[in-house]
C-alpha cells in the first residue's frame, strides 16, 4: 500500500512539473515585452533626412476605454495610463475574472488594492501599456 501512495505521489509530482513548465513557457509566448496595438491618436513617424524617430504617446478618453470591456477587447485604466489587458484575460495566474472586472473601467484602486504596486505585478502590466488617458 505504501508503494503504491508513493507512485500516486510522484504521478501527482511529474504532472506538477510538466503543468508548470507548460504554463511558464505559453506566459512567455503570450505575454511579449512589447505590444503593438492600433492606436485612435498618435503616429510613429521617421524622419528620414536626419534618421532620427519621433513619437508621440497615444492618448485615450474614459469613453474609448469604456468600449472595450470584456474578454474580446479589454482596456483597462491604471494610474492614468491604459493597457491592452486582452491577451492577459486567459493567462492571468488569479483567474480571468479578475481581469474581466476591470475591463472598460479605472481598474486603479483594485489592482493597487491586490498587488500594491509590487515591481514583478508593474513589470507584467507595463507589457500591455497602449497608450496615457487623456484629460
């Protein structure tokens, strides 16, 4: 009987490593250091006389974010900036539906509120940064 809670166990322990590795290497997939979306404002332009590039910052109102709020095009608005979180509704370790709660809204007080700014939660969320709101 010992023998056989000791296979179980190291079944349970393998398929543990697998799903983790699985997971950590479709986050990495899935969540790019850099996001490129359409923007409503704001051009990326070259200027090719003097090979220098000029940006500028896209900028939203409460009312574009307002229109992308649920699983199939998320923004949301944390501390005056707003992000993509479409990508990030599936792979969000705490569930979906803490995204999806935030989608089309400030989600501010709630995301500060679970992750209270700590570096590895600003360094994912930084990923999926579109754009500033607009005042």
């Amino acid at each position: 009987m010992k023998k056989f809670i000791l296979i179980i166990l190291g079944i349970i322990a393998v398929v543990g490593i697998v799903g983790a590795s699985w997971y950590y290497i479709n986050f990495q997939k899935y969540a790019p250091d850099v996001y490129v979306t359409d923007t409503p404002s704001g051009q990326i332009t070259t200027d090719t006389v003097n090979e220098t590039v000029s940006t500028t910052t896209p900028t939203y109102s409460m009312v574009d974010v307002a229109t992308h709020k649920d699983a199939t095009s998320c923004y949301s608005i944390i501390s005056d900036s707003v992000y993509d979180l479409t990508m990030w509704v599936n792979l969000h370790p705490g569930g979906k539906d803490k995204i999806l709660s935030i989608c089309g809204i400030d989600g501010t007080e709630r995301f500060m509120k679970k992750h209270k700014g700590g570096e590895k939660f600003m360094d994912i969320l930084t990923r999926y940064k579109i754009g500033e709101l607009s005042q």
